[in-house]
C-alpha cells in the first residue's frame, strides 16, 4: 500500500475520534445544565449525571481504535 493510500485511513479515524470526544464533552457539560425534572425524564438521577459528566472527554464507551 502507498504511504498516501495509508495515511488518509488513519486520517478518517483521528478525525472521527476527536468528532467523537467532542461530542462527549459537550453532551456531558449539557447534562450539567439539566434540571432535576429533566434529568427524571430522562431516567437519571442527579447522581448518575454527576457521575456521567465527571468522565474525561475521552472516556467513551466505543473504541475505533479496537478495530486494529
């Protein structure tokens, strides 16, 4: 495989990983803003979005890279 034929991949996937950590920290900063009422309509307690936006951004729970 040429060198641009492998870099472009491994391009796709840094880009998708970095779209995937900024997701997660602005949908755990977001649950912070939530009310309790909202935070119950969802199913969360306050604890558990406590929790849930207290994770690194780079804590997900898919791991693209686990596909090597």
């Amino acid at each position: 495989m040429s060198r641009s034929g492998f870099r472009l991949p491994l391009l796709k996937i840094a880009l998708d990983r970095f779209g995937m950590w900024m997701r997660a920290a602005r949908t755990r900063r977001q649950l912070t803003e939530l009310s309790d009422a909202a935070l119950e309509d969802l199913g969360l307690s306050a604890e558990a979005a406590r929790r849930e936006a207290g994770r690194p951004f780079w804590d997900t729970k898919t791991d693209p890279w686990r596909r090597f």
